[in-house]
C-alpha cells in the first residue's frame, strides 16, 4: 500500500490572520511616520510663506521681536538667547548633578539602595512640567528675590533652576544605564591593579561610558530647549536680549504659546511666524538628536 | 589534613600562607579552613573540579572577595609575615603587590600604551613611562608585535595578545606575586602555548599562583599542586608527586580525569 502524502496545505484561517496583523502593524507604524511628515510639511510650507516676507538675513540678526505689535520687527535672537539661557542655565545644573547621581548609584550605591533610588529618581521625570512651573513661581522665585532684590518676579534664572532639577532624572537615569553596561571585568581589571573605587569610577568606568553619557547630556538639553509649560509659568513673556538670568525673558517655545492663544488671524504674517519659530526649534532639537546618534555610533565601546 | 609541611620551601619564609582560610557566600561556604602556603618563585597550580572553590581561594590573596558584598572571610593570610586581613590592612595597597590575571582578557578600552600605564599613573609612578611600557612588554614576550603601534586600541589585538597585554599590565605595578585565574581557558592552543611559556620565565622574579582546569597544564607549568574538592583542600604538593603518586585516592581518581 502506498502510504498517502501528509496535508501540507495551508490552513485557511490561520493564513490570513496573518496578514490581516500584518497589515495592522503596518499601519500602526505608518502613522507615527506619516504624522512627522505631515507636521514637518506643515512647518516647511508655512514658514516658507513666511520667509518671502521677511528675509532669512532679518529673522537670524535682528535684535528686536516684537510680531504683535504695530512696529514688527521679526529677529528671533531674542527668542534664541531667551531658549539658551534656560538650556545653559539648566545644563549647568544637571549635568554634573546627573553624572554625579548616575555614578553614584552604579558604583558606590548598595544593591539594596539603587533598587529603591533608580525607580524614584524616574517617577520625578514623570512629573507634569506645569508642576515644575509653579514650583518655581511659587517657590524658587522669592528665595531667589531674597537674596537679589532687583530679580523680576518672571525671571531666566528661576526657570533655568527649575528645568534643570526637572532633566536630572534624564541624565541621571541614562548614564547609570551606560556606566552599569561597562562590563565588571573591566572594574576587576582596575581593582587587580591597586585602584580605589573613585580611581575605577572616573579612569575606567566613565571613559568606557563616556558615548552613552554624551548622548544623555544631549537629550537632555534638548529636552529643556524644547520645554514649554514650565518656562512660560517661571521666566515671562518678554523678547529680550539679554544673559542676564534675573531678567524676564521669553523663549522659543513661550512665544508659541503666547502666539497661539492670541487673536493673530490665521494667514497673517504675525500667525506664520509660528511655524518659522517651530521651525527654527525644530531645526534645532533635529540636529541635537543627530549629532547624539553620531556619538553613540561613532563613539560606541566594543568591550571584547 | 594536609599541611604546610607538605611542601619544603627551602628554609624561605612562604611567600603567601593561608591559614585556616573559609569564605562564606551568604549561606554557602565556598572554601573550609585551608591551610597553604605559597613558596617564593615557585608555580603553584590550584586544581579541582567547578566549584570547588579554587578560584575563590586564589581571590583570598588579594582581597578581591572584598568586593563581592555578600562573601566574608575567615582565617588569616600571611604575607611576608603580615597577615592581609589585619584592621589596618589596605586592600589596595595589597592588589597593588599581589596582581591579578584574570579568566577573559579584559584590557581597558584604551590603547595598548594606556592600558599598560595604567597601573603606574595611579600609583604615582613618576618615573620614565616609556621605558616602564616598553620593559613591562617585553617581560610579557608582546613588544615585538606591538612596538609599532602602541597607540592603536586594545582590543585591535587577537585574544592571545589581549591576555599577554594583561600580564604586561599587571607586571607594570612591580607586584611581588601574580595570581592567575585560569589565564588561558579562553585561548586556543598556540596562544596558551605563549602563556604558559611566559609563565615558565616569569616565575624567576615572581612568585605564581594559578588556577587552572587543565591538567596537562598544571603538570607542566607548576612545580607544586594542590587538588581542592568541594571547598576543601584534598592533597598539596611537588606537581611530580601529585600526578604520578598521590596519597589520596580522589586525587588520583581526578588528576588522570576519571572525574571532575
């Protein structure tokens, strides 16, 4: 008797469920890209409408920025200084406070401890930034008037400190889980040599992290150049050319809000320089991602 | 028991003696009351089968259980006369005199030049570094391949040269003992071969203890073995003795790899 063939043949059901997720996932992905393209559309076509009105020239050197009022001048340096202040401001407060933190809890911190402490210090990035805001009206700002009377009561330096305590966890976070992925070989190596724990933390352990630090300091200024809520509450509305932080300023991304809670009528000038100042931000966050890539590819430890 | 006595270390004062040596893990107790003395430049192999507790007596010389939290240390190591685990002993000032080799090359993620200073910039070494890199590389038989390209990475080397280069970083600190934690297990034949002919030259300025799972290995690099067996020390002696006429029945039993 010959023995009948096996059915091999597809099961009808199953084969196409298959392509039914298939095609839902697809979609799904296609969305997020579809929606970046679109906003990226968005910002290029506006502000082009923009820029045949105001040249590239004016925008980049004017010193003035006052697009709601009957004298319009359109320099976003104002806007730029006020975003830098707030970045550098906080920059210079997370920075060495998130390192610090990171190598902290992957070298010197108890098992015990980093368990309780990693988990807390993320619960503080998921904080709502309109908190921070009013943290830093409320409670930053009269310790800082204290101690310099002549601070305004919106001011770069309150906002800074604010968004810089509120990057902490960035920095902190993801540099820890760059100096933990240096592997403990390398600590042991150290150690069998005669090196004390801040000898093996700050020769070996922070070298071998250094790219996933970098790109941790990179995101994390990118974060505070593109925070909105707190900055508007803490520092003011006001363009102004200025570094000093007891000033009020206005960023980048406070103009916006305050532009798109306003009565600019759409198609008008004062409207489009929303997109060209979401533009420039964007150019601007766009290029930070892009040079971290560049440091965590060009930069990336091969341990073996 | 075995003791000391079972080895003549010439009227010299051992190099390293552990007395009554146990590491606790939490509740495991890894290694039980070993006594061993280490004589000055001579090899002495540590043999037995996985986790036997060869490695983590090797690791009692330089305190690097120190760094595992849960383990504690009972017993004393001698040291030129001064017991390691006095209060007023420095753990780092130990690893900086009894070096360490480890299972997997681990150099640095620096050049070959950096990872052999390495050693000497932390401990103040204010000497002249090129000449120190230079001896300390060719003491490791590795100068002649890298000479010309000190500054390239580390890693750019094969494995074999990788371990060489941890010997020569190791050597650069000027230690007075090197302990060896299976150096070769992840080597292939002709890059163990280069190691244990290192080894053969080295032990005229040092003195060498090595862990090793190779039994052709201990037999031909060490001049004295000690076979330990579920944290106890079974058998110490000449390597000669241990391999063609052990007293003990499970030695002989594991030195011709009936088990183990």
């Amino acid at each position: 008797m010959v023995p009948s063939a096996p059915d091999l043949s597809f099961r009808s059901g199953r084969n196409r469920n298959e392509r039914i997720i298939g095609a839902i996932l697809f979609l799904c992905a296609a969305l997020s890209t579809l929606v970046t393209v679109g906003i990226v559309g968005v910002l290029l076509t506006q502000s082009f409408a923009f820029f045949r009105q105001v040249s590239v020239v004016e925008f980049l050197t004017s010193t003035q920025w006052t697009p709601l009022f009957q004298d319009k001048n359109f320099g976003i340096l104002p806007l730029a200084a006020g975003s830098f202040l707030i970045a550098g401001g906080a920059a210079i407060i997370a920075l060495p406070t998130g390192l610090l933190a990171a190598v902290y809890l992957s070298e010197y911190a108890a098992h015990r401890t980093r368990r309780i402490l990693k988990p807390l210090l993320e619960i503080l990035a998921g904080i709502p930034t309109v908190v921070y805001g009013y943290f830093a009206l409320t409670f930053i700002t009269p310790i800082l008037r204290s101690i310099w009377p002549e601070t305004d009561v919106f001011n770069a330096a309150s906002g800074a400190i604010v968004v810089g305590v509120m990057i902490i966890p960035t920095v902190a976070s993801l540099s820890e889980d760059a100096l933990s992925a240096v592997p403990d070989t390398l600590r042991q190596g150290a150690y069998g040599l005669g090196a004390t724990k801040l000898e093996v933390s700050t020769r070996v352990v922070i070298p071998g992290a250094l790219s996933g630090i970098l790109a941790s300091f990179i995101l994390a200024i990118s974060r505070a150049i593109g925070e909105t809520m707190a900055v508007t509450i803490a520092a003011g509305n006001l363009p102004n050319l200025t570094l000093n932080p007891m000033e009020s300023i206005q960023t980048m991304t406070a103009y916006i809000v305050q532009a798109s809670l306003g009565d600019t009528p759409q198609g008008s000038l004062a409207h489009q320089t929303l997109y060209a100042v979401g533009l420039t931000l964007f150019l601007i966050t766009l290029s930070m991602n892009v040079v971290s890539q560049w440091i965590l590819g060009r930069f990336r430890e091969e341990y073996e | 028991m075995p003791t000391t006595h079972d080895i003549d270390t010439g009227g010299k004062a051992p190099a390293l003696e552990a007395r009554g040596v146990s590491v606790f893990y939490g509740e495991t107790h890894a290694v039980k009351g070993i006594d061993l003395a280490v004589p000055a430049n001579k090899v002495v192999a540590l043999v037995g089968p996985s986790g036997c507790g060869k490695s983590t007596l090797l690791r009692c010389f330089n305190r690097m259980n120190d760094l595992v939290t849960a383990a504690r240390i009972e017993g004393t190591v001698g040291f030129r006369g001064k017991n390691l685990y006095d209060d007023d002993v420095d753990p780092v000032e130990v690893r900086r005199r009894i070096g360490m080799v480890f299972q997997k090359p681990n150099p640095f993620p620096k050049s070959i030049y950096d990872n052999i200073a390495f050693g000497p910039r932390i401990n103040g070494f204010d000497g002249d570094l090129d000449a120190l890199v230079e001896q300390s590389l060719r003491q490791a038989a590795l100068w002649d391949e890298v000479n010309n390209r000190l500054n390239d990475s580390a890693y750019a080397l094969s494995g074999g040269q990788q371990q060489r280069l941890c010997i020569a970083r190791t050597l650069a600190v000027k230690p007075e003992v090197v302990l060896m934690d299976e150096p070769a297990s992840a080597l292939d034949p002709i890059a163990t071969q280069r190691i244990e002919e290192l080894i053969y030259e080295l032990k005229k300025n040092y003195t060498i203890v090595i862990v090793t799972h190779n039994m052709q290995q201990a037999a031909r690099i060490s001049d004295y073995t000690a076979f330990l067996y579920m944290g106890e020390l079974v058998e110490y002696g000449p390597t000669d003795t241990i391999f063609t006429n052990p007293r003990e029945e499970r030695t002989e039993e594991y030195v011709t790899g009936r088990f183990g």
